[in-house]
C-alpha cells in the first residue's frame, strides 16, 4: 500500500491573516466642504479618507435620496442661508459602513458696489440696478408715504435688475434701492430725486421741479439762472434768467426754450 503525504507552507512575506481587512479605513476618514462665497449658496462636498471605495452623502437638504459617490469624487448642492447637518456613510474595502455627520453653516454676505441707473420719459422712470453678491432687489420710489411697500426687482445673481417703470408726480424724492444678499444681509443705498415739472406758461425761475437747462443756444451766447440784479417795481422776481453774448458774438446768437404741450412753441429770444 502507498501513502502519500501532501503539504505546504505560507512563502516569506506572505501573511495569511486578513483580520484587517475588517476595519481598513473605518477610523480614517474626513468630510470636506468647498463653499463659494458668492451668494449662490454652492457648496461642493468631497469625502475623503484611507481604504474608502464609496461613500453616500446626505444634504440635509431638498431631497433626502443621497448621492453615492466613488472614492475621491464630489457633489455639489445649493444651500440656502441657514445650518445643516450634512450626513455621509462610509463604505470600505470589507464592506464596513461607518456614518459621520457634519455641521455646515452656509452664510450670505452682503451685496457690494450697488449701481443704480434710471432715466426718465416725460415724469415716468425707468430704473435698472445691479451689484456684486445680490440674490434680489428691492425699490422704494419715494412717493408713497410713510407705509409704502417696497417693490421687488426681477433678475438673478450677478446680472442686472430691472422693474415696471413707474409714474411721479413733479416733485422731489429720496429713491431707496435694496440689494438683497438672498439671507439676512442687505445693503440700502439712497438717491435724491427731482421729477420736474412741465415748462409752460407763465414762466418763473424759482422752482426747485423745473428743468431751466432744457433748449439751447447759438451762436456763441451763454445763459443761466441768477439772482434778480434789480429788483423793485413789477419786477420782483427773486431769480431771472441771464443772457450773455461773448464779445464779438455773431449778431444773430441767441437762445431757445421748448413748452410743453399743449402750448408746445419755443420761447426764443
């Protein structure tokens, strides 16, 4: 009868214990959050950590499906201001899971180098508003008393913001324009506002609502609002107007003023 013994040995360097499989990367790990501060609220998370093959991240925000990821891969979310818990489960090498949360504070800034640009047709204007870090816009034309409800601008970050023109009465005013942050923070920048009036008949040169710049001139002359030189008899308005004719001016200088409608015809002198 024949026997046959058969046997083997482990070569050096080669262990036959894989105990460390069962805990490879579960006590190495870190969340890692990338936050733009432009106010659109972008965070990009990244898990990281020793033997990691895949993670799933939970927001603590929106949805509450979590986005599973590969090992060194990343997502991204828009988070509104506020505080969250963002939660990411750890997968390693021996399929060990280990859950780790982490607190986010996503915070807006507040809007920066305001811009406000209007014009106006007739007494109506038309307003635009743009500026750094602004979510939003509002308005507060100024004529609407002590209760007047701020009006929201359209637009989106980082682009300009436009609203309904909006009809005054002649007038002076403090336009306010608010730039949203899209959180907490605000920045309010104010305007002194003249609507004038229509120029008609009969004419002054005291009112603060009246554009006295209007027309021209030809002819190499010059003219402008000054105080009135002689005052005294039916002449006792405090302002006049003033025309100045250069030496040597051609003979037929002068200047003109339009009326508004109805009685729309040139005052010329």
């Amino acid at each position: 009868m024949l026997f046959l013994t058969w046997s083997c040995t482990i070569p050096d360097l080669i262990d036959d214990d894989l105990s460390f499989l069962d805990s490879i990367g579960s006590a190495a790990h870190d969340g890692i959050f990338t936050i733009t501060r432009d106010n659109s609220g972008l965070v990009t998370i990244k898990p990281v950590g020793e033997g990691i093959t895949y993670s799933k991240v939970s927001f603590g925000h929106g949805s509450s499906n979590p986005v599973t990821l590969k090992a060194g891969l990343s997502a991204s979310h828009n988070y509104p201001e506020g505080n969250y818990t963002v939660t990411v489960n750890y997968f390693d090498l021996a399929g060990k899971e280990t859950v780790k949360t982490y607190p986010l504070q996503m915070t807006y800034v507040a809007p920066e180098n305001v811009s406000a640009t209007w014009n106006f047709e007739g007494t109506t204007m038309v307003l635009t508003a743009k500026a750094d870090y602004a979510n939003g816009f509002q308005v507060l034309w100024g004529d609407g008393g002590a209760n007047e409800v701020p009006v929201n601008m359209e637009g989106t970050l980082g682009g300009t913001f436009s609203v309904a023109p909006h009809t005054y009465s002649p007038g002076v005013y403090t336009l306010t324009v608010i730039a949203l942050s899209g959180g907490a923070a605000k920045t309010t920048v104010t305007y002194p506002i003249i609507v004038f009036a229509p120029f008609s008949l009969p004419i002054t040169y005291e009112s603060p609502i009246q554009n006295y710049n209007i027309g021209g001139t030809f002819g190499d002359v010059s003219v402008g609002q000054v105080a009135n030189p002689f005052p005294g008899g039916i002449n006792t308005s405090a302002t006049v107007r003033k025309y100045t004719k250069a030496v040597n001016a051609p003979g037929w200088g002068g200047t003109w003023t339009p009326l508004s409608l109805p009685n729309g015809v040139p005052i010329n002198i």
